[in-house]
C-alpha cells in the first residue's frame, strides 16, 4: 500500500532546525553536507532542505505522539511558536506550531472515541 515516508522541509538554518526538532521531539537526524540535513529511520522520514538551487513549496506534516500536553511543552521549551492551540477533531486532538525557521507543524494524538 502506499503511504507517505519523507517529508522535506525548506530551511534557512539547518543546523539550528535540526537541533529544535531533536530537542523538541528527541529525533536523530544525519547531515548530507551543510544544506541538508535528514531522519533516516526508515518510517517516515524528515528532511530538511536548506539549498537555495531547489526550493520546494512549504507542507504541513502532522507528528503524531502519545502525550500531546507533553508534546506542546517540549515544543515551545524548544523555541516553538503556537499557532493553533490544542483542539478536538474526531478520534484526537492536536495543535499547530511553528519551528524556528518559520515552518508550520501539527501534532496529534489518537483518541478513539
């Protein structure tokens, strides 16, 4: 079945991106030079993409975790910006931020109803 596995980000600063996401979320990344830099887990992936010679248009990934209240403080512990607060959707709740870099992320936890 197909499912998404990579997303990519455009960045300015890669390394000041890459250490918010591994502080915020305890993600490991792998650096392909000074521009790039990615998660290589092999689930769904995250790269961030800071070359001027290939911009690419700014998505909206979603994370999923298991604790959201812990999530949102790691996030804003980390230098995150709230640009949705925490809200109900039918089987979760998530909220909205952006990184330092100005991109924008969702975070979500299952809750079946």
């Amino acid at each position: 079945m197909a499912r998404i596995s990579y997303v990519e980000l455009p960045v300015k600063n890669v390394a000041g991106v890459r250490d918010f996401y591994a502080q915020a979320f305890g993600w490991g990344f792998t650096d392909f030079g000074p521009e790039y830099a990615a998660t290589t887990s092999g689930d769904v992936d995250l790269g961030l993409n800071g070359s001027t010679d290939h911009a690419i248009a700014q998505l909206l990934p979603i994370v999923e975790v298991e604790d959201l209240e812990a999530a949102l403080a790691s996030v804003t512990a980390a230098g995150g910006t709230i640009t949705v607060p925490i809200f109900a959707f039918p089987g979760g709740r998530r909220f909205h931020f952006r990184d330092p870099d100005g991109n924008e992320l969702g975070v979500f936890v299952n809750e079946p109803e």
